[in-house]
C-alpha cells in the first residue's frame, strides 16, 4: 500500500468497511468487490467472529486488509499487538492516538522491528482521533472540553510526532489536519456517505468528493456499499462520484 494517497488510482483509495455479523457475509462480500476494490476493513465484530484466518484467506486472495482493532493499552500490550500484526501482513492497522506518546512509539518500533527482522513489508501505523459518532456532547461526557475539530488536531499532532504514518478521522477535520501536517502524512476517512445514504449513526459525515477535495487519502465506507441490494454495483457508483471530485 502507497505512503501517500495522491497520485494513486481512485480505486485504490476506496476501503470498504467489512462491518458484518458473518463470516458468509463477509467472504461473499469479498468475492464480489475484490475485482473493484483492492482493501477490506476488518473491525472488531468480524475478527471476534472470525479471526486472524480471515485476513490470511483475504490477503490470500490478492487483497489488502486494513486491521482496525484500535489498540489502546499500557504501551508493553500495544507494541506485542503491533508485532503480532505485522506478523499478519495487513497493510495497514489502528491505535488510539489517546493512549499517548509512547504507546503510539512502541507500535511503530515493534512493527519496524518485525519488518527488519522477517524481511516483510511494514503495516502502516494510523491513529484513531475521535470516533466519527462522537460529537461535543459526548467529549463533554467523559471530561473534555475541546469541541470534536479541535481535539482531532491535537490528537493528529500528536501522532505525527509519535512517528504514525497518519490518522483516521472524520472528513470534515481533513482539511485542517492537510494543513497543519507534514507532507505525505496520511488521512484516512470514515463518516463518507454518498448524498442519497442514510447517516445511521454516524454524526461528523461529508461526500466522496467533499473528503478527497479536504485532503483526505482514503476513504471508508462501510454500510453504503455492504448494505446495498447490489454491492458491486455501489461501489462502482461510489468510484465514480470519487473520480468526479
């Protein structure tokens, strides 16, 4: 996978979100898109479900596989979960930029050293910042009062500082972390809905081609596409909104 999402082929930008109950589901939804898309997301619900084999029998089949699990531990438990990653050959994996500084250094040394040592190619290390279905009223809840724009961007600074390769944060904090960070430093979006998607329960949304135009690399979408009557057929309508950015 690309260091920079700039001059890549639309296709290559787009990551569909594996947000399903089953492992069928999830293996059919794979055998429909890989052709289309080359990444496949895999969050909590689906490694409980079905664990480490399916990211083998995903990258496997050709495919990528962007592991977000959002590690968020005392930094010993992170960089053993890091290690353990990279030994899975994703392309790409999360911890929560919230666990600080040096949680966020022993992930990205253990996975440099796993890829010195194997002789693989490392995953790239991102940062969760806030969660897409959070808004004020929720950083309220648990004690901060940053509004949700200004708590991503200290927490994206702080994760370039940490050495990560990016974040994930919502589209509509894109253009303010593209300007406030280095060059080359990755965005990847969740929150993306083409104009005629229900929200569910996302808060913090914008378009395709309102994220790639704010800066964003990547873009994640998830129900969308997974939990469309045809599933090729939208993802081929969501390329094209983001071809026509």
């Amino acid at each position: 996978m690309s260091s920079s999402g700039k001059d890549m082929p639309t296709k290559d930008k787009l990551i569909v979100a594996l947000d399903v109950s089953t492992l069928a589901e999830a293996r059919r939804l794979v055998a429909d898109l890989r052709h289309v898309v080359h990444t496949f997301k895999i969050g909590s619900q689906l490694f409980t479900i079905a664990g480490p084999e399916l990211i083998k029998e995903i990258i496997g089949s050709g495919a990528q596989v962007f592991l977000d699990l959002k590690f968020h531990d005392i930094p010993h438990q992170v960089a053993g979960a890091a290690r353990a990653v990279a030994q899975l050959s994703v392309s790409m994996f999360t911890v929560h930029a919230g666990g600080g500084a040096e949680m966020m250094q022993r992930a990205v040394e253990a996975v440099v050293e796993v890829a010195e040592t194997e002789r693989i190619t490392r995953p790239l290390v991102l940062g969760v910042t806030v969660l897409t279905s959070v808004d004020s009223e929720t950083l309220g809840q648990v004690g901060i009062a940053s509004s949700p724009a200004e708590s991503v961007l200290r927490l994206a600074k702080l994760a370039q500082d940490s050495g990560l390769d990016g974040v994930v944060a919502s589209p509509r904090e894109a253009r303010s972390i593209r300007k406030s960070t280095k060059p080359g430093f990755l965005i990847v979006t969740p929150g993306i809905r083409p104009a005629h998607a229900n929200l569910n329960d996302q808060k913090r949304v914008s378009t395709p081609a309102e994220a790639l135009s704010a800066g964003a690399d990547y873009l994640v979408v998830g129900r969308p596409i997974t939990g469309a009557v045809n599933p090729l057929e939208a993802a081929q309508m969501l390329l094209t909104e983001m071809e026509n950015e």
